[in-house]
C-alpha cells in the first residue's frame, strides 16, 4: 500500500458470544489529516478556556483541577459545552496535567479556590500514566531509529546491486 493511503476501515475480529463464530467489527480509522485538525480544535478549546479563566487552566504550570469542574464550567456558560468537553479532555490528557497530579497537591475550583488534595490513588494512577506515556515515547523513537537504519540499509543494498549491474553490462560490452 502506497504511503498517504491508509485504509479507511480496520476490521477487527473478536469471538462471539458462544465462542463458537467470530464476529467482525469495523472501526473506521482516522487520516493524519484528521488527527491534525482534530489536535487543532482541542489546541483552540484548551485555549478558550486559557482565556476565560488564566488563573486555572495554563498548560505551562498546570494545577489539579476540582472534581466536578466540568459543572462549575456548564453554570458559568463562558463557552460552549462542546467545547468544553473538548478543551477539558485535550486538558487532563496533557503530560503537563497529569505530571502535575502525579505530584499531589490541592486541587483548583474555576474561581481559583483551593479544593481538596489529589488522593494517594490518584497520585499512582497519574505516575502510572506518565510512565506509559514516557514508555511510548522511547519506544516510538526506537521504531524511527529503527525504520532510519532499515531505510539507510536498503538504500545501500539498492547502490551495490546498481554498481554490480554497471559492472556486469561494461563488462559485457568490452
């Protein structure tokens, strides 16, 4: 399959039930352009709310954020709930965010209030996170340092079969 044409669907096979058939699922996969727009939507909600409350979101030097601040937002109505189901979503899921809950600390209300302190669970659950997420990353940069190598390895395969053929049509031409 050529580069840039990823299929639009995956099929996933899972057994039944009955464990007697497979049933297949069809998950429609999403194109990097997809993903990018997707990003930018979530980049400009987080940033919505940046604007209207600068004192609790900052993905910089973020804070734990209240339990229930998704209702504290819905009472205020300063955005949309769309997007603020977006922007908190692409919020919490920022290794900034979840690093800094891994820290502990008191939690922020939208008023900037103190709320209660993040939880000896919760603190676990976010190391854990930050640790599946650093995993990915080092993973991910082995794959391209891999996919480099194998890339530089075929490119070298490619020059010394065409040297070889050079050599083998002069030789027979002489």
């Amino acid at each position: 399959m050529a580069k840039g044409n990823l299929p639009h669907f995956v099929k996933i096979e899972m057994p039944a039930d009955d464990m007697t058939e497979t049933t297949k699922i069809e998950t429609k996969k999403s194109t990097p352009e997809q993903i990018r727009k997707k990003r930018e939507a979530a980049k400009a909600a987080v940033a919505m709310l940046a604007e209207a409350y600068p004192g609790v979101f900052d993905i910089e030097q973020p804070k734990p954020l209240k339990i229930g601040i998704h209702n504290d937002l819905t009472v205020d109505a300063k955005i949309s709930k769309t997007q603020m189901r977006k922007a908190l979503s692409a919020y919490t899921r920022h290794y900034n965010y979840i690093a800094c809950v891994a820290e502990g600390g008191l939690r922020v209300g939208l008023d900037g209030e103190v709320g209660a302190e993040v939880t000896a669970e919760e603190i676990e659950h976010a190391k854990s996170k930050v640790s599946e997420i650093d995993q990915a990353r080092v993973d991910r940069k082995k794959q391209q340092e891999n996919r480099k190598k194998h890339q530089a390895r075929k490119k070298d395969k490619e020059n010394r079969l065409e040297k070889k053929l050079e050599a083998l049509i002069n030789k027979s031409t002489n």
